[in-house]
C-alpha cells in the first residue's frame, strides 16, 4: 500500500529495536511473570512483535476503551468497554501502549489499575512525542522519541486507515481538527 506521507520509522529500524526492548525487558523481569497489558487496537502489532522477542515467561491480557469525545480529550476520562481478565493484584504489570500523546488517557488508565494493587506498574511506549505531554508518567521503555508530527501505520490509524502499514510514516497533510 502506498505511505501517505515520508517514512518516519522502517520495518527494519521497528525490528531492531523490538529486539533491543525485548532484551531489556527479559533481563529486567527476569525473577517474575510480568503481566503485558494493552489497550486497543493500536498497540497490536507492537505488542504482537515486542513479545516474540521477550525470551521470559509472560502473561498477556488486553483492555478497550471508547472516547466521549471532547471530554476524554481534555481529561483522559475514557469508557472501559473490555476490562481485565487477570487478575493483576499483587503482580508486575507492564502496560505497552502506540504513542504516548498528551499522556491523558494513559494516566485515567495507570490510576484505574492501580486501584487493583499490582506489584509494580510501568509503561512501554513504542513511540513519544514528548512535545504534547501534559501529564508526568511512568514511562520505563521508549522505542523511538518522535517529533511533532501526526504519524500512521504500524498500528496507528487515521480514521482507522493506515494500520496495517508494516512501517511508521507520516501522514502528510497533519490530522486537521481530526486528532
Ligand atoms: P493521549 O496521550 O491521551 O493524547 O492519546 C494518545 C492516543 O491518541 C494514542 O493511544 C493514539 O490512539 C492517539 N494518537 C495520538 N497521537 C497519534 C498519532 O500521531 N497518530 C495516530 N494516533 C495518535
Ligand atoms: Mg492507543
């Protein structure tokens, strides 16, 4: 399928540093069975490919949200539709989440989930653009700073276009008001 804009990330730079992420994190969760969360749809592909790297035991479980528009786009306050079905009391649980944006709604997440009293809670984010961030979070593994650019693919749609590109490209004429 054609890019609608310039590659940002190659398919071989996302494989490289899936394997680098998933080295990391095999050493750093080596003594427990961490819990990898994600939140539809748009981490699928990464957590799809981050995993086969990860040499560990793991459980995986995934969460879905629905936006009230501008509401959650000021607040992060997002509808759970598809809770939890493990139970994350006491584990060590690793969320691995596209993009981290503003960090809104990921921070109404990390607050929902801690209520669960999880071991420990942090975040692997493919991509941040540091640029919007509005709120401080825990974030412990980064693939890739990204500039101030709306991006697709990999994952990351446009109007849920573009997310079956196998690399991370910019879409050209920016997401307008459509963000
Ligand atoms: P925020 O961090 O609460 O602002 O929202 C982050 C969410 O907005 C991500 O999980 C994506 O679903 C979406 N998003 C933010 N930036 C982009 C982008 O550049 N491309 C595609 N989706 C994006
Ligand atoms: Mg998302």
């Amino acid at each position: 399928m054609r890019a609608p804009g310039p590659i940002l990330i190659s398919q071989e730079q996302l494989a490289v540093r899936n394997q680098e992420l998933g080295a990391q994190i095999s050493a750093d969760y080596d003594r427990t069975t961490p819990v990898l969360i994600s939140v539809l749809r748009g981490a699928l592909y990464f957590l799809a490919d981050l995993t086969r790297e990860i040499s560990i035991p793991i459980h995986l479980d995934l969460l879905a949200i629905s936006r009230y528009g501008e509401v959650s786009d000021t607040t992060g306050i997002v509808k759970i539709t598809k809770d939890l079905d493990i139970n994350i009391t006491g584990r060590d649980v690793l969320v691995v989440e596209d993009i981290i944006d503003t960090g809104l709604t990921l921070s109404y997440l990390l607050n929902y989930l801690e209520r669960r009293r999880p071991k420990s809670l942090y975040v692997c984010t493919l991509l941040d653009n540091r640029a919007r961030r509005l709120v401080d979070l825990p974030i412990r593994y980064t693939g890739f700073q990204i500039p101030d650019k709306f991006v697709v693919g990999y994952g990351l749609d446009w109007h849920e276009e573009y997310r079956h590109l196998p690399y991370i490209a910019v879409l050209e004429d920016g997401p307008g008001q459509l963000r």
